[in-house]
C-alpha cells in the first residue's frame, strides 16, 4: 500500500528537565483504525435538545462530532430548553454534542464539559475529521498522527465581513506551480484576500494533492469553499478540513437567494469558528503538543523544531512550506504567551530574498 508522508520530528524539553521526541505525518493514504475506549468523564451541565439533523449550520447527526453515545447519557446533566430555544448564537467553538444510542437524541452541552478556548479543546482531537474517540489510526504498528496546512491566526477574520460577490472563480494554477497561471502575484497578499473576504462562496481544488493552503485562506476570510472532487478524497485525507460541513454547505445554500442569508450566515459562522480553533496555526502547534501530553500547560517549554525542508529550494529536499512554516509560526505564537518558553527551528528558517523575494523581507 502507498504512503505519502511529511516528517517533523519535535524535541520537546519541559521545565522539570524530561525530553520527549515526536514524529508526526502530514498525509496517509491508507491504513487501519485499531479499537479502543475512551472514558470521558462528565458532570452537572446542561443538555439542550436539537430538533433537526441540520441546525444552527451544522449538521448535528454526524456520529464524528459526538463527544458521548450511550443509552443513559442524559444522566448526570439537567435537560433544559430546545436548542431553537436555547438559541443558535450561543454555540462556541468546540461545542460538546452528546447522542442517546437508544432514543436517538441529540444534544449540545452547557457548560458540564470543556468546549472552546486554548486551555480546552484548542486544536483538540475533534478538530480531525475521521477522528473517533478512543481510537487511534495504524499504518502496520506504526501510530499515525496527522497535521495539516494552517493559516495564522491574525489573518482569520473576527466575524462575517459584507459581501457583494456571489461565487468566487477559481484563482489559482490548474496543477499547482504554474506563475503564469495566478491571478495574484506574490505582492497582492491583501487584495487575494480581500477577494474571498467580499465572496459568499469561492472555488478550489486538488492540485499537486488533496491539502492547501487555499482551503484555509477561503475559510479564514468567512467565505464558504465550493471544493470539487473532494468526496472522491482518500478517506484520511485533509484531516482537519469540516468535510461534512464543507460538502453539505453548497449543496443547501446554492443557488443563493436572500431567502437563504439566515442559513448562509450560520454555516459561515460554523466554519470560521473550526478554522479558527482548528485550521490556525497556533491550533495545528497545540495539537501537536497536545499528542505529546505537553499541551495545556503553564510551564515553560523548549522545543528544536527539527524538518527536512523550509521550501521548494531545488535541493532535492520536497516543497513543505505551507505545514513547516504553519506549525513552527504556531508554535511560537502559542508559548509565546508562556515565560521562559523558546522554540528553535533546525535548520534555520531562511529569512532572505532567496526563498520570500525582496518585497517581504525587512
């Protein structure tokens, strides 16, 4: 079976002295799910009942996002009002959504478990799309753990910015390389993101493989992506994209119509908030150390951040900009905030002309 896979491998040194080493995998085409039990612990909170599958722009019967189910797993929680009720415009980033294997109900929790923020579940196990509780994905007996392409978080936008464009073209190289062939050149940054900012909607695709930077610049500026193909995706592919999300969107909301800014706005809202706890680079770096045990944490860390590659550099050493410069980013912005905290990048991320051009160095 073929493998395609980008190795990091993080040196971490806590303050009490102890190493931990980690090599993560950027992609696996193929592999298996070996079964286990995770018991999560809960108590007080309460449950609000979802009516429909699809609500609040999100699709609340997709068995991946149930924290819990069980036959009892009302107990130990109050049942309050409706999430009609309750309202759409409490859900968080992260919302814990439990499930009654005997009746069927579903239900969003109020408090009871940790939903979002960077102490709870910033970058947690949810954030990958085919991730099951208790269970961990085998390529032979090798544990695999997935990272992904991220966007800074200061690019994501704090919340939906007007729109006055419908479908966004697709604006990018049909293979992936091709200069000739972008619409924005390397200068344009705040004009390729403007673009998709005014777009309710915007087009992209595979190109040299299923993961890019493009997906999480679409999300990240509040417009819904229109991604072709990806249900023919390898299963572990892009894994910390909302595929059901991403999937399901287009197909309710288009052709737009004024009727549809209610639902539109929802599955907007939905999607920048997973882009910002799971597809920003300060997320991807606490998944890593998370994986590690090292994350949350108010200790000091230092990390050698060791990869193969900054770039495409004609070396001979693979283009892994977007997921080395994403996670060593993240990483500094995430234990920046921790005293005593150091990241070091081996080799050194280059900062001259030769990969960035003139126009971004300074």
């Amino acid at each position: 079976m073929a493998m395609w896979a980008l190795w990091h491998l993080l040196l971490a040194q806590t303050s009490d002295g102890n190493t931990m080493i980690g090599v993560f995998l950027l992609a696996v085409c193929g592999g298996t799910l070996a079964a286990g039990v995770e018991d999560d612990g809960h108590g007080g909170g309460i449950l609000h009942h979802v009516e429909e599958c699809w609500q609040c722009g999100q699709d609340f019967c997709r068995a991946d996002i149930w924290r819990r189910s069980s036959p009892a797993v009302e107990n130990g929680f109050e049942v309050g009002a409706s999430l009609s009720l309750w309202g759409c415009e409490r859900l968080i980033s992260g919302q814990v959504v439990v499930h009654n294997s005997l009746s069927n109900a579903i239900y969003v929790v109020e408090d009871g478990f940790p939903a979002g923020g960077w102490a709870s579940d910033f970058g947690g196990a949810s954030c990958v799309h085919w991730h099951r509780p208790g269970r961990l994905l085998f390529y032979k007996d090798l544990a695999i753990f997935p990272v992904g392409i991220s966007i800074p978080e200061a690019y994501i936008v704090d919340d939906l910015p007007p729109k006055s464009g419908g479908v966004a073209p697709f604006v990018g190289s049909s293979k992936g390389g091709e200069e000739k062939e972008y619409r924005f050149g390397p200068t344009q940054e705040s004009e390729y993101h403007g673009f998709y900012r005014r777009h309710r909607f915007a087009h992209t695709q595979k190109k040299g493989g299923w993961d890019s930077l493009r997906h999480a610049e679409i999300l990240a500026q509040g417009s819904v992506p229109i991604f072709h193909d990806l249900p023919s995706s390898p299963p572990f592919s892009v894994p910390f994209l909302p595929r059901q999300q991403i999937l399901s969107a287009p197909k309710l909301l288009l052709p737009y119509s004024k009727a549809r800014e209610s639902a539109y706005n929802a599955s907007a809202r939905t999607l920048l908030a997973h882009t910002r706890r799971c597809l920003s680079s300060e997320a991807m770096a606490a998944n890593l150390l998370r994986t590690l045990g090292l994350w949350p944490t108010t200790r000091p860390l230092r990390l050698l951040f060791v990869t193969c590659g900054w770039g495409f550099t004609w070396a001979g050493d693979g283009w892994q900009g977007p997921v080395s410069i994403g996670l060593f980013l993240g990483l500094q912005a995430l234990l920046r905030r921790i005293p005593g905290s150091q990241v070091v990048d081996s080799p050194p991320l280059p900062l001259g002309t030769e990969m960035w051009g003139a126009a971004n160095t300074g």
